[in-house]
C-alpha cells in the first residue's frame, strides 16, 4: 500500500509542472513544488524507504548482527524446514485464496443483482469486513474446535454423522486384559463349551456411565442345557478397590444390552442381548466348541468429527475464515463494476437469443474483466500479508504447518527465534514477492487516469 | 513458560487467601524495631508481579519500610522484563532492585554488566541459609548476583482423591506403580492422566521431570547448558519411558490427539472440571490455583497432590524455577537496594508472603508453620527437603528459541513425539539439531 501512495505523491507535482511552461514561471514553481513535496518525502523517507533499506542490509548479517554472511539466510529460507514451509504455505495462499474470492464475488454479484432484497443480502455479506482480523481469529477458532462441546461445525458434523449411525453402549469399556482376546476389528472373543458357564468380563465403564437398569451382575450360572451357552457379562471392577479379577464379585454390577454373538467356523450361529443383570442365554447349539464374541459395535467409539486444525486441513481451515471476512469486499467491488456495464451490450444480447448462461461467459466476465484483475491483484497483495488469521487460528502443535512467510519473519525475529538476520531475509523476500503484483497495480492505475 | 506460569501463580494466592490465611501480615514483622537508618530514601523495585502477587509483595516492601524506614515503590514491567528494564537503564531511569524471572534473564543482565555482585552480608545469608544450588542459580562467572526470594514447585503430581479412593489406589512412589496405579483407575472408567499438550512447556516439564530422575543431576546440567548433546543414549531412555505413557490409550484421557487439543486449564478442567475424565494431571503448584479459582476445589480435599515418582531406581525428581532479586548498577539507591535484598534473604521476609499464600521460600531457615495451608507446607517441605538436588526448570535456562517458543523447538518437537512417540531416537536427533541452532555452538 505504501509503495502506492509513493508513487501517487512522485505522480503529483509531475502532472503539476506540466501546464507550467512558461520559462519565466518555471524555476519559483518547481521550488514551490518541490518545497509543499518536502515534509512528504522526509516522512516516506524516515518511514518507507529508509527501514526498507535497513532491512535489505540487516538481511546480510547474522542474528547477532556483527557478522557478515552474505547470501547465508537467504539460502537459509531454503534450507530450513520451517521457513520453506512458510514459502509454500504463501504459495498456496497466493493462488488459492484471491480465485476463489474473485470468483465467489463475481458469482455473488451476479446473482445479488437479480434478487430482490439486494442492498439488505450485500449488507450482510459485506459486514465481516467490520469485524476486526483477531476476532475473527478467535470466532473461528472456536468454530473449528475438535470437541463437538465447543465447535459448532464439529457440533454440526457429529449429530448429522450420529442421525444416521447411532451410537454404541460401551464405548470405554474393553475387556479384561489376558481374559479376554480382543480382535483387530475391536471385539472381544473368548472360546466355550455349551453346558459350561461364561464370563465376560468387562472394564474401563464409570459407574455413572451404565445404562439405568442395569443390576448386580448374575453369578455365573451352573447348570445349562446340553445345546445351551449361558453366561454373564459385566463390569469386572469393584468400587474402591479389592476384588477378584475374572470373578463375578459382590457388588460388581451386570452390562445389560451387549450384544453377545456365538460363532463356529467364522459363521455367527446365535445371537443374543444379555439381560439387567449381564446374563445370556444362547440356545440350539450342538455340541462342539464355540467362539463367544461380543462384537465391536458394543464399543464402537463415538464419532469425533472432522479434525479441522490438524496438520491436513489446517491451511484450507484458515482461508475458509479469510474468505468469510472478504467475499463482501469482492462482491461489492466487482458489483459496483457490474452497475457501470453498458446496457445496450447486454439487451442486444438479448435480442440475439442468447440465453443468461452466454450472456454471463460472454459478455459479463469479459467487459468485467478489467475490474476482476483489480479485485484479483489487490486480494493477492492482501493475502501476501496475511498474518493475524494463522497466527491465532492455528494451535501451538500445528503452528508450523500453517505458517506463512508474514508469521514466521515474526516468529524468527521476535516470537522466540531471535534472528532479526533470517526475519529481515524473509521480509525482503515477501517484498520481492509483492512488487511484481503493485507495478501491475500501479500500471494499471495510472493508465486509468490518463 | 515461566510467564504464563506467574500469572497462574496469581491464582495459588487468591486461593490461599481464600482458605483464610490471616489477611494481613505486615504489622508483626518488625519485632526487633528498625533503626530506620535508610529514611527519606526511595528503593524502586520492578518485577513481573501484578494482581495478588503484586499486592502480596508489596506487605514484604511494608515491611521493610518500617524496618529501615526506606520508602519503596514497585513498578510492574509485564511479560517481558529484559526489554523494559534494558530501556530503562538507558534512559537513566533504572530501578534499584529488579525480581528476574528465569536464569537465563540473570545471566544476560551479569553479562552486560548491568548487575551488582551481593553485598558480604547478603552472600552469608544465602551460603548459610539456602541450599548451594540456589547460590549456584543466581552466581555467574563466579559471583553471585542474584538472591531467589520465590520459588516454584515444578514436580507435583494433582489428583482428584475420590477418584483414586473408586479405584481402591493410593498415591504411587516410582514410576513404575504410577503406571500400574494409572492402569488400574483407567479399569474405574477414569483415564489415568489428562495431559495439556496443545501448550508445548506442559510437555517439556514432563520430559524434564523424567530425566532429571531417571539420568540424575549431572546429566541434567550437562544437557540444561547443552554440553551433552540431545543424541545421548540417556535422552533417548527418557524419551522411551515417556513414550510408554503417552502412546497408551487407557493412561491419556482421550488418546494423544486429544491430548494435543487439550491446553493447560483445560487439562486441569479434566480432571477437577464438572466433567472429570481423568484422575490425575502433572504440573507445577500452580495447579492448585485453577483448581480452586476456576473449579472450586478445596485444596486438600477435593484436590491433593503426591510429588513426581522416581523414574527407574533414580531419586524423586524435584524440577524448580523462581524469581531472583538483583540489584543493578544504575539505580539511583542501589546501596538502599542491597539493604533490600539483605532483608529479602531473612526469613522474617519469607514469613510476610508466606502467611499471605500463592508462595513457596527457598530458605530453609523459614518455619514451615508460616505457611497459611498444609498442602502448600506440603509443597514447600518437598522443595526445601530436596536441598541441593533441586533443578532449574530447563527449558527455562534454554534459550527461548528452543525451550520457549509456541510452535517452535522443544515445545513443537514435543509435541510431535505426542503425536507418535515410536521413534525416540529420531525426536532426539531432531531436538539435537533445533538446540544446535539455538544455543550456536
């Protein structure tokens, strides 16, 4: 934004000179010129150019800023993880975040225009534009939270996802270690003999997490049927302590409402659900031995939602929250370009046949086009310096994989890096990467003036 | 890191407060009369303090204002308290007497040269009264700069006791027993430990607990100054162990992705919150004070603690950090300032804040009946008992871009090792090459 203002001032006393050709006039008017320039220049002076070009020599030294090191940090950029991170992130920012907020606004403009509420819909796309970068950081912060509790996209996901999964009974229990044998898929099993009894025993529930009827557990039952397994499955952990693993103990309480499966040659045979009191009774099963399984929907764990802060989706994560703050600024650009349109073009196209689908693709976008590179150009500027999003968006573990080049010329400089040498580099580099996109802007400025 | 764990430290005194320790303690303390020698002189004192601690100190200031008859004013100076004590001993403006929070803050100060070597009566205080190793905390080069009036307690394992009483648990010696005793509250239904991971100093305090324990104290200087390298075989064993906790799922509440979501209150909130999860949280003293402000748990009944077990046959680990007093060269008082910090070294000084709450001496001459509540007498018996086997907290002594910096260093590479602890060896490897840069040797 600066380098603009810079040149718009160098522009000024130019185009004031100009009509001045008088050669009498002309030295007291360039004096006078130059001297309503001066208070100007000595400010961009003091606080563009000069800090500019301290960065550019600072970026040579090394953190300490005694020693030379030429080139040394910016091959550094490169060579260290983090930082190259940082360079990608940027890239991903660059191309990713102004097209789709140049396109959503041209679609949005689009359609606004033809609706009927306009001005109140442009209101409210455009009002996160008021809320400040920090809030907004933490709005979304909060949004994004993994704990369903706290994030409400999470919240979002999870009741959709439970609507049409459901949800297990015990999902913290497992069973007793080196009693029973718990399979890749997360069921329990252990082998019987109807006739025999079964226990199952189960651990890990709080006793305020049992389903209401749940009762003393059944001891385990003696006499069975020839053809008949029947057992008991319940929570193997005495209150307070004592108790005898792999027993049915006094005041250990029966798991009703698991599901209990016998199985024989990988073929589920029987099935049951076991009672109050955790007993079962599984019947028409000839002799032999079987495998009692209790299946892992029992302890299906809950559906945590989508990890929207984690390593992966983190970067995408954050340009959702910039696009939330910026698609009004983009739709009330390129709308305003929209309203200047020559009619005449479209109603001829009209006349012609053509229906809205041609008209959008091709006359809208390409008599747009103009106004579209400007709101594309300045987003990139903008997002080049994208700083206060990922910095309070993205948590401490995942820090460095949302890290642009804005947060870590801070983080290295000042948030606990202490190499102003790196930062400076990687200032200069964002600078670098900016003026391409303010010649353009600039160009195209003055252009327009003319 | 140390910062953040002062503002917490706020708490612990509102919480002692609370628990109706006497409100005041200013008026007793000059029994023996002052001979106000030091009158119409004004000692300024800066310190990261601000809240309760700032208003707690300020009873020890009134106290030795009545002493000496000095007048005293403290200036709070926020996080940062190099930065602002730098700029003001440039602009001619220097306090007397600054409170430094971490060692590696005293020995920037002794290096620039800004400090005042303690005065002989001081040194005596401290050679006689305190264990070496806080001597050895506040000496650089070989003189001694810096005297820790305020200590933490960094080795403390919270629990809640109702939840260890449903498991039929008691409070474990070793490590070993922990994790069984873990096991068996995870057989309840309770996880084991809730652990903060989303703050990477939580992690960094377990490591350190781990090796100090498990390594002992020389190794644990030699790595706090990094003259032996991360790649030592004795930090891949400490990796290891802690490894073993953070991988089982029955120990950390809700996995390790859970844990790296969970910040430090929220790790307190699962285990004191209205929701428990878990049965236990490690962290420093500190815990207590969220737990009272934030949950509202009696200290000593609904909260306890049970100092960090010893690791593999090693000594119970005790893992400190404190604020030291030092006098700079450019205060105006600095001769008043020394007076100052002779009386911060008398246990009389201890007392006032003792009595006050949310304060643990390292002066071992301090009666321990000075302390408002029995779990902090508890705390501070374990820190003074632990004589000259106490460490610094040693990401602390670290340089900020290792062991103090979100996202970055030890506290990422941590972090990371939560993530997936299967390889210790390569952590090492990549915490060896992070100190590297950041120590430059």
């Amino acid at each position: 934004m600066a380098a603009t203002t810079v040149v718009k001032q160098q522009a000024g006393p130019r185009a004031a000179a100009g009509p001045a050709r008088e050669r009498r006039g002309r030295r007291p008017a360039r004096l006078i010129a130059l001297l309503f320039v001066l208070p100007a220049l000595l400010l961009l002076g003091a606080l563009v150019v000069y800090p500019v070009l301290f960065s550019v020599g600072r970026s040579f030294f090394d953190a300490s800023g005694t020693r030379f090191v030429g080139g040394g940090n910016y091959a550094e950029i490169f060579r260290d993880p983090a930082t190259l991170k940082a360079v990608r992130n940027t890239a991903i920012w660059v191309v990713v975040a102004p097209s789709l907020l140049t396109g959503l606004g041209l679609i949005l403009a689009v359609l606004v225009e033809k609706v009927r509420w306009a001005t109140a819909f442009k209101l409210l796309l455009f009002m996160p534009m008021a809320v400040s970068f920090l809030a907004a950081g933490i709005i979304f912060r909060l949004a994004y939270d993994e704990d369903p509790d706290k994030g409400v996209l999470n919240a979002a996901v999870v009741s959709v996802h439970d609507a049409f999964e459901g949800t297990s009974t015990y999902p913290t229990a497992r069973g007793r270690t080196g009693l029973l044998t718990q399979d890749r898929d997360g069921s329990y099993r252990t082998t019987a003999t109807p006739g025999e009894p079964v226990t199952l025993p189960m651990v890990g529930v709080l006793p305020k997490d049992l389903p209401a009827g749940a009762r003393p557990a059944a001891p385990a039952p003696h006499q069975a049927g020839p053809d008949e397994l029947r057992g008991v499955v319940y929570l193997d952990f005495t209150p307070g302590g004592g108790g005898t693993q792999g027993k049915v103990d006094r005041r250990e309480s029966g798991l009703p409402g698991m599901r209990v499966e016998a199985v024989r040659d990988g073929k589920t045979v029987a099935s049951t659900t076991s009672a109050a009191d955790g007993s079962f009774r599984l019947t028409g099963l000839p002799g032999g031995s079987y495998t009692v399984k209790l299946p892992e929907s029992n302890f299906a764990p809950p559906y945590q939602g989508v990890s929207w802060l984690g390593p992966a989706l983190v970067t995408p994560a954050i340009i959702g929250a910039y696009l939330w703050i910026w698609t009004g600024f983009a739709m009330v650009l390129i709308g305003a370009g929209l309203a200047t349109l020559p009619r005449d073009a479209l109603e001829a196209a009209r006349m012609d046949g053509a229906n809205e689908w041609q008209i959008f693709r091709r006359i809208t976008v390409p008599l747009l086009a103009p106004v579209l590179t400007v709101v594309f150009v300045t987003l990139v500027i903008n997002v080049m310096k994208v700083f206060d999003l990922v910095y309070i968006i993205a948590p401490g573990p995942v820090q460095e994989d949302a890290t642009v080049l804005a947060t870590q010329m801070w983080l290295v400089s000042f948030g606990g890096g202490n190499d102003q040498g790196l930062g400076s580099a990687l200032g200069v580099l964002l600078l670098l990467l900016v003026v391409p996109a303010m010649v353009f802007n600039v160009r195209r400025f003055r252009r327009s003036q003319r | 890191m140390m910062r953040r764990r002062t503002t917490l430290l706020t708490g612990c005194t509102a919480l002692v407060l609370a628990l109706g320790a006497t409100a005041c303690g200013g008026g007793e303390v000059s029994a023996g009369g002052g001979d106000k020698a030091l009158s119409g002189q004004t000692v300024t004192v800066a310190g990261v303090w601000s809240g309760s601690e700032q208003k707690n100190f300020q009873k020890v200031l009134d106290a030795f204002t009545e002493k000496t008859g000095a007048k005293t004013q403290f200036v709070s100076t926020g996080d940062n308290v190099s930065t602002v004590v730098g700029s003001k001993i440039e602009g001619g403006n220097a306090p007397d007497v600054v409170m430094v929070p971490q060692v590696g803050v005293l020995q920037q100060f002794a290096k620039k040269g800004w400090l005042k070597p303690l005065s002989g009566t001081a040194q005596q205080t401290v050679t006689a009264d305190y264990a070496p190793v806080w001597k050895k905390y506040g000496s650089v080069d070989g003189s001694l700069y810096g005297l820790y009036f305020k200590a933490a307690h960094k080795s403390t394992v919270w629990y809640s006791p109702e939840a260890l009483t449903q498991a039929g648990v008691q409070p474990p010696k070793t490590y070993d027993e922990l994790l069984k005793a873990g096991h068996t509250v995870s057989d309840s239904g309770l996880a084991a430990f809730s652990v903060g991971g989303q703050d990477g100093w939580t992690l960094t305090d377990w490591f350190e607990n781990v090796y100090l324990s498990q390594a002992g104290p020389e190794k644990y200087d030699a790595l706090a100054t990094h003259r032996l390298k991360w790649t030592d075989p004795t930090v891949v064993k400490a990796l290891t162990t802690l490894g073993k906790l953070f991988k089982d799922k029955q120990l950390v509440a809700g996995g390790q992705k859970e844990a790296l979501n969970t910040d430090f209150p929220g790790s307190v909130e699962k285990v004191f919150g209205p929701k428990p999860e878990a049965a236990m949280v490690y962290e420093g003293d500190f815990v207590a004070g969220v737990a009272h402000d934030q949950y509202g748990k009696s200290i000593g009944k609904d909260a306890d603690f049970f100092p960090f077990p010893a690791v593999d046959g090693g000594n119970a680990p005790v893992v400190s950090g404190g604020d030291a007093a030092v006098v700079l060269k450019d205060g105006k008082n600095a001769k008043a300032g020394m007076k100052l910090l002779e009386y911060l070294a008398t246990p009389e000084a201890a007392a006032v804040w003792a009595k006050a709450g949310g304060f643990l001496s390292p002066n071992k001459k301090l009666d321990l009946a000075s302390y408002g509540d029995d779990v902090t007498r508890a705390t501070a018996k374990s820190l003074v008992g632990a004589g000259d086997s106490v460490r610094f907290d040693m990401s602390d002594q670290a340089p900020a871009a290792f062991g103090g910096t979100k996202g970055a260093g030890e506290w990422k590479l941590l972090q990371d090792f939560l993530r997936d602890p299967s390889d210790p060896k390569g952590t090492a490897a990549k915490l060896e090459s992070a100190a590297a840069k950041a120590y430059q040797d």
